[in-house]
C-alpha cells in the first residue's frame, strides 16, 4: 500500500516539467510566433459555402435579436408614457 503510494508521488511529479532557464523577452516572442504559425497549419478551415451559410445563419439571428429588443423597447416606452399619463406628468 505504501509503494503505491510512492509510485502514484512518483508519477504526479515525473508530469509536472520545469524550464530550466528563463527564455529572453525576443526568444519568447520567437517563440511565441513559431507556436502560432503551427496552431494555425492544424486549423480546419471553412469552405466557402460552410462560411457563407455560417455567416448567413449570424446575420439572421441579429436580425431577429434586433426585432426583439425593438419590440422591448416599445414596450418599456409604452409602459413608461402611460405611467406619466396616470401620474398626471405627461
């Protein structure tokens, strides 16, 4: 039971990895560069028609966000004028 537990200490710690030394400030943007431009080679990018119709499907759902905050808006200023009316303000 004891091994066990040493060899679970063992494998926790073998994970964890440390850099030895502190990369400099160029060496790090370098770096940094040469990451991104091997994210971006796996990137699986859209054909037109799967970007058309994604960008289709964005435009539709602003639209329909846009009736909506119009329609509560007309409401909120419908409530609010007939608020002032009933107190005589408007």
């Amino acid at each position: 039971m004891a091994d066990e537990k040493k060899k679970a200490v063992t494998k926790s710690t073998a994970a964890v990895k440390k850099e030895d030394k502190k990369l400099g400030f160029f060496a790090r943007i370098g770096k940094w560069f040469r990451d991104m431009a091997n994210e971006l080679k796996r990137v699986e990018w859209p054909t037109p028609k799967k970007l058309m119709h994604n960008t289709l499907i964005a435009l539709a759902v602003m639209a329909v966000s846009a009736v909506v905050l119009a329609g509560f808006d007309w409401v909120a200023r419908l409530l609010v004028d007939t608020i002032s009316v009933i107190a005589g303000k408007g």
